[in-house]
C-alpha cells in the first residue's frame, strides 16, 4: 500500500474516532467499551500483521508505534470496564473491629 494512502487511512480514522466518541452520552459509554473493547482486539491484529508486512524502516517503525498504542486501548480499556463494573456491586458488608470478639466486646 502506498505511505500517503496509509496515512490518509489514520489520520480519517483519528477524526472519525473522534467524532463518535465525543458524541456518546456518559449513560452509554459503560456499555459501549465492552464492544469497543472487541474492535480494539481487531485493530491490534490488523497492527501486527501490518507490521509483519513492513518492508521501509520508518513503515515498520510506524506499525510499531500502531502496536503499542492499540495494545495500550486495549488494556487501558478493560481496565475501565472493570473498574466501572466494579460501581455497579454490591457494597462489601463491613468488617468487625480489630480484636473485637463475637460479642463486640
């Protein structure tokens, strides 16, 4: 693929990515990382195999660069998913007082 096609091809998908997201309200963007979360998987693979194909060094060093910032979504994205779930449990029951016995005494 040609260097301008691909850096037409990132720099639309930046402003498109970017327009979507801004766009979601705080109530949908919880459920909305799981399957962003799925896409990012498959952005990772298709950065890999780009990578793989790289034949000019500074083409496999901006595959490179795809790599570790889609690994970066990634990751950074579960660790939000988590974390929001997490608000959803149920409160932990508290725990009795250091040395207190079953009496509370």
């Amino acid at each position: 693929m040609d260097p301008i096609t691909l850096l037409t091809v990132v720099v639309l998908a930046v402003f498109v990515g970017f327009e979507v997201v801004s766009k979601v309200t705080s109530k949908l963007h919880t459920p909305l990382m799981s399957g962003a979360n799925a896409i990012h998987g498959i952005i990772l693979v298709g950065a890999i195999i780009v990578a793989g194909q790289a034949g000019d060094p500074w083409l496999l060093t901006i595959a490179l660069i795809a790599v570790i910032l889609a690994t970066a979504n990634l990751v950074g994205g579960f660790v939000v998913t988590d974390r929001m779930l997490e608000m959803f449990g149920g409160r932990k029951p508290a725990r009795p007082a250091a040395g207190a016995g079953e009496d509370g005494k």
